[in-house]
C-alpha cells in the first residue's frame, strides 16, 4: 500500500490497458462468430475481467478495493461474473505483510513497536480495505487490539478511484445507462 501514487497510477493503467485489450482481442476474435458463441466468450471475458480487477484492488486496498466492495453490491451494474468475482472483496480482504505494518505503527507512534507492545501479533485477525487489526499485550500487560491503517490512503484516493473508473468504462463493465457518478 506505501506505494507512491505514481505506482499506483501505472498499476491501474496497466489493469486498464490489459482489460481494453482482452476486451478488443475478444471482440475481433469472435466477429464471425454465432451469437451463442459471442455471449459465451463474452461471459468467459467478464469472468476473467472480474477476477483480475478484484485481485488488483485487493491487493492496492485503499478506496479501490472499497470501490470494489460496495460496487459488488450493485448486481444490475456490472455483468454478473464481474459482481461475483468482486463479491470475494466483501470477505477475503488480503493481509498487507508484517514488515509493512511495522513500520506503519512505528511511524504513527514514534517508537519501536517492542518498546510499545510485549506481545504484537504478526498475523492480523481481520483485514479490510483502509486498515487490519492485530492482537497485542501493551507493557502493563493489559491485552489489546490495534487497529493499523494502511500507509497513505488518504493521499491515494481521488486518482485512484478516477483510475478505477476509467478502466471499468473502458472494459464496458460499467452499464452505462445506471452509471454510477
């Protein structure tokens, strides 16, 4: 997540620039087809359109994979495999890596994370889009539970979520007449 947005920008694109090709690829591949050949590629593209736009918010976290969660919501939106493949958003938010989340918390708080907490656990117990939560003993032995947003969300969102929105009109995920705004 401590991505500089000019990584997170080329991530995006890159998401982007894939989807419209295999949407293109797609498209020509199937010109001649009959019509229950095209929807059946079609569906097949959606699916796997789904699933890369969810794995590349999950992993970014942040507003693009919030995005991604309240958009699975809205089943008239999207293609139904698209919506089902960011329907695993909702549950299975990846975990950003310990080294990571470490450095966060001793940044936030300004001294080492053994001089905070006797006890840290590394594994998180529930990860989300913005932050994830760990099990810790502060030094008075009283057990706790930190909650560790991620680095720089609030600087990532705007060009994020244009980004976002730009790679679903271009892979015609979006419906556009229920277009969100």
């Amino acid at each position: 997540m401590a991505k500089s947005s000019g990584t997170r920008f080329m991530k995006l694109a890159g998401m982007t620039a894939s989807i419209a090709g295999k949407a293109a690829k797609n498209s020509l591949k199937h010109l001649s087809s009959d019509e229950e050949k095209r929807l059946q590629a079609r569906s097949e593209l959606m699916q796997d359109v789904g699933i890369q736009i969810a794995e590349t918010l999950g992993e970014m976290k942040g507003a693009v994979m919030k995005v991604g969660q309240i958009a699975s919501q809205y089943k008239d939106v999207f293609p139904p495999e698209v919506a089902t493949a960011l329907e695993k958003l909702q549950k299975d938010a990846p975990a950003m890596p310990y080294a990571q989340i470490r450095m966060q918390v001793e940044r936030e708080l300004k001294a080492p994370i053994t001089d905070l907490f006797t006890e840290f656990e590394e594994m998180p117990f529930a990860a989300a889009s913005i932050g994830q939560v760990h099990r810790a003993v502060l030094p008075s032995g009283q057990r706790v539970v930190v909650k560790v947003q991620y680095p720089d969300v609030d600087k990532n969102c705007d060009s994020d979520l244009k980004q976002v929105r730009m790679a679903l009109k271009i892979a015609g995920v979006l419906n556009m007449s229920k277009q969100l705004q």
